[in-house]
C-alpha cells in the first residue's frame, strides 16, 4: 500500500525543524524513517507533512565531555556508534548492541532516536540506556528539557515527548565498570534483553552499585531493585551467587506480557537466564577493568 501523500521540508536549524513540526498538528520528524515509513505505508499512521531531520548539522556527533558524559547525537545511526571509537573503547556492549540491530539495511539509516521515539517495546537501545543512567534531552517550542531513560518510554509506543519536541542528545556518565548486555530473539526484534551495567570501588575488586534492567517484557524497561541492592558493595567474585539468591523474588516483580514472542513465564524464564549470561561476562571483564 502507498502512503497518503504527505509534504516532505527539511529544515536546517533545530529551531526550524521544531517551528515545523509546530505549525500543523500532522507534522512529524523524519530521521531514517525505517518505523516511519512501514507505518505511513500500512496506514497505522497518518502525517501531513514529514520533517527531514537529516540536514541538521551536530546531530550525529558524538563526544565525552567536559563532566566525563559520554554524548550521543539522537540522529546517529546504528551503524555509526557499532564502529564509534569513543563508544568501543569506553562502552563495547553498546557498540556490539548496534552492530547487532535489525539487519545492514536498517543499520545504516536508521537511528537511535528514532528507535527511542517510536516507543516500540521489543527494542534493544531502550533497556541498555537506562542501565547506563543515561539522560535524554529534548528540544522544543517551551525550551530545553531532559528526561531520564527509565521515564521517557510510558508504555507500547507512547512516550513523554511532545509532538513539537526534538530528542537531540542522549548523555550518560562514562561507564565506571563493566556493562553488558544480552538478548534473546528468534524473530526480527528481541524477544527479552537484559543490560546491566557496574561501578567498581577504587581497587576493581567490589561493586559499589549495579544498575539492571530487563526490557521487552512489558511495554517499557524495568529495573530489578533486588538483584541491585544483592550486589551493592558485593566483591565481583561473589556477584553470581548473590544474583542466583535475589534472582526469584526479582522475576516474581516483572511485569511481563504474553505476546507472539512466548508466554510470561517462559520470558520470564529468559529474563533470568540473561541475566545470570551478563554476571557471568561482567565478572571475567571486572577482572580486567582497571588494568
Ligand atoms: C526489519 C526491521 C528490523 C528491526 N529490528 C530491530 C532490532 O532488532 N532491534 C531494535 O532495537 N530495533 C529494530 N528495528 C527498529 C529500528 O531500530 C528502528 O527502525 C530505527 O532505529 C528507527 O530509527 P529511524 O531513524 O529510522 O526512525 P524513523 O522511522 O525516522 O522515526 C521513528 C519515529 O521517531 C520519530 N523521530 C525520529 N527521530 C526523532 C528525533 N530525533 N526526535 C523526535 N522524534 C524523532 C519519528 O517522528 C517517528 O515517529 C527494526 C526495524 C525494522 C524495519
């Protein structure tokens, strides 16, 4: 099926692109438009007008800056953060995430904030930004304001961002420890991910605190808080076992939805199994941390 016809601008200013997308309430960004496209073509969608996001200058540019954030520009593609050098030398399971997304086609165009902003449940960035406590920030015609990861997706398809607003900037703290990240997926999208991402104490050997979050569960990313407060101040050696005692009470806490990628107790099942995967990866790479 084709799409109704639509207008096509492209701005080259943010302020322009959110004036855009203000003045008509059919308007929408453009970045890839791998989700967009296959929704307007299928009709689920309906826009007047497209906003080309791609002539924007700074908004694939990423960087660590002066406080040590690690910056990612909203309109990267998959492709460009898999090969970053700043994202594989300080956060490789992100780069091996993308590197992994979808197929080449879709790597190459399609982008990280448009992977956020379309809300889709079984999608990889979403749980692995929120364990890396990454911030996102956006811009539209009230301003600037940022938005933490675990807040940004409300549920199937539905986020906090206004229609006029920009996700221009995903920023999160340089990891302190090891990260990692495990999915399972049997069709195009994963079925169950878990990330979870450590800070070390000085001497390499003890976690200070863990961030964990299992996604394509329900509609949005949710953190374990048992297995977080097992590992706090827990010698990496021992991480596994404490995640083996909190694992049960943890699971039993998940909202996890039946749908075409299995029933809840098998996803919750998988949800366990990845997550004992990630200890047992962030153990050997805690090993070599701080060498
Ligand atoms: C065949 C296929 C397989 C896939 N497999 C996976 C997978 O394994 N894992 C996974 O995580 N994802 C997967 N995806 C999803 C893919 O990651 C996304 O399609 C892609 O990242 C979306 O980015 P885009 O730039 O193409 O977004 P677009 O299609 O351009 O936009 C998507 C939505 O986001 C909005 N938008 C885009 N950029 C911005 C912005 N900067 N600010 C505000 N709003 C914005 C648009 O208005 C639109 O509503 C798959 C998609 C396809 C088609």
């Amino acid at each position: 099926m084709l799409p109704s016809p639509f207008q096509f601008e492209r701005p080259s200013t943010i302020a322009d692109a959110v004036r855009a997308v203000g003045d008509s309430g059919d308007s929408m960004f453009y970045a890839g438009g791998t989700e967009l496209l296959l929704a307007l073509k299928m009709r689920v969608i309906r826009a007047d007008r497209l906003i080309d996001i791609k002539g924007i200058p700074g908004l694939d540019c990423i960087a660590v800056n002066d406080v040590n954030e690690i910056e990612i520009g909203a309109r990267c593609t998959h492709k460009k953060i898999s090969g970053d050098p700043i994202i594989r030398e300080h956060v490789p399971a992100l780069a091996s995430l993308c590197a992994e997304v979808a197929n080449i086609r879709v790597r190459n165009v399609g982008t990280i904030g448009g992977n956020l902003c379309f809300g889709e449940p079984h999608a990889d960035p979403p749980a692995m930004l929120a364990a890396l406590n990454a911030r996102l920030v956006l811009e539209g015609s009230s301003g600037t304001r940022e938005i933490h990861a675990d807040d940004f997706i409300q549920s199937e398809m539905e986020t906090v961002r206004e229609p006029d607003e920009l996700l221009r900037l995903i920023v999160f703290p340089r990891p302190a420890g090891p990260v990692t990240y495990r999915r399972f997926k049997h069709g195009e999208r994963p079925s169950v991910n878990v990330a979870m991402a450590w800070s070390l104490n000085a001497d390499g050997n003890t976690i200070k605190s863990a961030r964990v979050r299992a996604g394509a569960l329900g509609s949005r990313p949710q953190p374990l808080p048992a297995v977080e407060s097992a590992l706090r101040n827990v010698a990496v050696a021992e991480a596994r076992r404490a995640i083996e005692t909190a694992l049960p009470d943890a699971l039993d806490q998940l909202e996890v939805n039946a749908d075409r990628h299995g029933g809840s107790d098998y996803k919750r099942h998988l949800a366990g199994v990845l997550l004992l995967r990630n200890a047992d990866e962030a153990v050997i790479a805690g090993g070599s941390w701080l060498k």
